[in-house]
C-alpha cells in the first residue's frame, strides 16, 4: 500500500499527480496478485480456507485503492478547473 497523505491539500498538483500514479501502479500490482491467487488455488497449491483469507484482503486493498484514486481524481479534476 503506497504513501497516502492525510491532506491533500497540503500537496503541490504533482505531488498528487505522482500519488496517482503510484495508486495505479498499486492496482495493477494488485490485480496480477490477484490472479496469481486464484491460479494458486486452481491448481489446488493452497488451501480454500488460505484462498478465501487472502481473497478478501486482496479485496479490502483494491476497495481501498479505488477509494484513493477517487479522491485524487477529485482532487485534480478540482485543482485543473481553477
């Protein structure tokens, strides 16, 4: 989970812009663990209890980053628009 500032505000336009990026690179990360886990389970390496654990935390983390990225491109979108 990258860096998350408690306030945006406090940021330069590309402090935030980076932040977005990393949010991205985060998801992406995310998403191929995600398909390595379900590989994993397909071919029955881990167990379904293992499987279900680790699903859900995958899932806490993408809600979590697709929270972020909301807020950033709020954010943005309210930055550019001055």
């Amino acid at each position: 989970m990258p860096n998350w500032p408690d306030d945006l505000s406090s940021c330069t336009l590309e402090e935030i812009f980076t932040s977005e990026i990393d949010n991205r690179a985060w998801y992406k990360e995310l998403r191929l663990q995600n398909t390595t886990l379900v590989n994993n389970r397909l071919a029955k390496n881990i167990s379904q209890d293992e499987y279900t654990v680790t699903r859900k935390q995958t899932s806490d983390a993408a809600a979590e980053c697709k929270r972020r990225g909301a807020i950033l491109v709020r954010e943005i979108t309210r930055r550019v628009a001055r």
